[in-house]
C-alpha cells in the first residue's frame, strides 16, 4: 500500500472524542469512552465503495461497515496504549513526516488541493500524520526494537530453503535515470524537476549525463532529478533483472548494458521517446548461493524479522484489545435487526 493511500485510509477514519453512550446518539462504538460516530463511519465507507460500478448488497454492506468499524476501533486501543506509554508524536515529527509527503507535489497549493478533493485541510493532514507516527513509535519501542533472528534460525531457514537460494541464470542489478518529453503529475524526484517536452528532456538528460561523469554519486542524481515513478525513490535502483528478461527489451538499451562493467553506467540511451542512462551495479553469476553469502543472510533475516514482526504486533494489539473497554454498539443493532441475541 502507498504511503498516500495509508494517510488517506487513516483521515478517513478520525473518530471523536465524547462521553460513554448507550449507541443511540449517533456513536457506533466507543473505545474506554473515546465514541466513534456513524458519521466517521459513513464517511470511511464511503471512500471503500465509492469507486465500484457495482453497489455492494446490503449484507455485503453490513460486513464491510463491520470490518471498517474494527479498524477503526484497533487503531484507538493503540493510540490510547501508546498515550499511556507516553509515546505521542511531537510537533518536529509532524512537521518531518510532512515535509516528506509534501515532496511529490509541485507547490504548497497543489498539495492542498489534493486534499480538498479527499475532503481533507492540511490542518487535517498534519492530525493523521500525528497520530500515525504516534503508532509506529508504540510498535518500534514495544515490538520491533526487540526482535533479534539468531544465527542459528538463519541457518535453519536456509536448509529448509537452499532451492530459494539458486539462480537459474545470471542476475543484473541495474539502476536507472529516467526522462520524458511528458509532463509527470506528481513529479516523483525531490527538486520537482520535470522536462516537459522534447527539447528540455533531451537538455535535462545531457546535463544529467554531464553530471555523473563529472562524479556526482548516480543514486543521489536519480532521487532529484529521475522521472520514473517506480525508482526514482530509491534512487533508481530497479533491484535484480533475470538475463532471461533483459533479453526481451529494446536493442539499444541490451547493447548498452551488455558494455558496462559494474560501477559503470551507460551513456543516454532513447528508447520510445523515452530517454535512459543505466548503472551495471553488479552481476550475480548463476548458480547456488551460499549461506555465508552476506546478502544471502541478509535477505534471510529480513524476511524472518518481518515474519516475527507481525506476528508480534498481532499478538500486541490483541493484548491491547482484551484490556480495553470497547462496546460496538453498530454490531449489536446488526444482531438484533436479524433477531439474534446472546
């Protein structure tokens, strides 16, 4: 999921504070006396449905309003844990996590109108990131800062998975600056730096080009000037390309890969009006891949971790829950309009 789509999903399901409540006055749940109102609740799905051709039925509704509505209650228990714990986000971080999201957009006013369109204010914006940051500290401090893969499990998974660790042919890990002759909304790199036609691509691509060879670093040139959405981010890094799949792409570019050595990068290559500059970052041989490899390890515990991270938060929130006060009063009236009692 984009970091875009997280922020929206959580400014869609603000939820206010207010007193306790039998769920008659609008609220659908209430959290330790936090209230979650079905007002929220529409609104949040509303943004779930609103782009389906096809309405979803009234029983399919029910249970998308109820998953919705859980979410929304989860997210509560953990706010109000991390409050406890003394771990709400601070205007610094706000600010931070704000400049970051600010960078794909052109001007201040693009990105408040960005927002308007989700029915959002920047007011509103800066409250969700608060509150997001506010639960990944909780996770960071109480999860992820204590979750160690010792080397004895590493070893374990890569015996019971040696097959994973074998490359059926050579493997090229590629990078790549990329420019068109089109305008790019948003622009994905951090100077906002957009050609936008012909003669300034083919101007931008060549002082780029100038650039490297005079030795400025390739992954820092791609986070600020690159135009490819899918890597600009990471500074053009495209990860490892099967020989296999490089065999399928245009003439020019497998030429212009096939002369460089690793560390090297290509001159500017047009391809389909587009225009590329590729960096060889390294080859990895076909073959089986050993455990004393570090990336080998390195991709084991990674995996691992993340494995053991979620289990782990899943597990948190579940404490978190049963230690809660929570009264769902929308999933008891969805009982008793089908007269089920318990």
């Amino acid at each position: 999921m984009t970091w875009n789509r997280v922020v929206l999903l959580l400014a869609l399901a603000v939820v206010l504070f207010g007193c306790d409540s039998t769920g008659d006055d609008g609220v659908a749940a209430a959290v330790n006396g936090y209230n979650i109102t079905y007002a929220e609740l529409d609104r949040y799905y509303q943004s779930q449905v609103e782009d389906q051709q096809q309405p979803p039925g009234e029983d399919q509704a029910r249970m998308l309003r109820l998953n919705l509505l859980r979410e929304v209650i989860d997210r509560q228990v953990l706010l109000q844990k991390a409050q406890s714990m003394g771990l709400m986000a601070v205007d610094d971080e706000v600010e931070a996590r704000l400049r970051e999201y600010r960078t794909p957009y052109n001007s201040d006013d693009d990105l408040e109108a960005s927002l308007t369109d989700r029915g959002m204010s920047l007011d509103d914006l800066r409250v969700e990131l608060r509150r997001s940051i506010t639960i990944d500290k909780l996770f960071n401090k109480a999860i992820s800062a204590h979750v160690k893969i010792p080397e004895s499990e590493l070893r374990a998974y890569y015996e019971l998975n040696t097959s994973t660790f074998t490359l059926a042919e050579q493997q090229l890990h590629l990078a790549q600056i990329l420019v068109t002759a089109q305008a790019e909304s948003p622009v994905p790199n951090l100077l906002n730096d957009d050609a936008q036609d012909e003669e300034e691509a083919k101007a931008k691509i060549a002082a780029i080009e100038e650039s490297l060879n005079n030795g400025d670093d390739f992954a820092v040139v791609a986070r600020n000037r690159s135009e490819d959405p899918a890597s600009t981010a990471n500074g053009g890094d495209l990860g490892y390309i099967p020989q296999s799949a490089l065999e399928k792409a245009d003439l020019a570019l497998r030429r212009a890969v096939a002369a460089l050595s690793p560390g090297e990068h290509s001159p500017v290559i047009e391809t389909n009006g587009q225009y590329r500059i590729i960096k060889l970052i390294s080859k990895e041989a076909a073959g089986q891949r050993d455990f004393s490899d570090p990336r080998v390890q390195q991709q084991i515990r990674d995996t691992l971790s993340n494995r053991r991270d979620q289990m782990l938060k899943a597990a948190f929130l579940e404490v978190a829950r049963s230690e809660a006060s929570i009264r769902n009063y929308f999933a008891r009236r969805v009982m008793e309009e089908y007269g089920v009692t318990d």
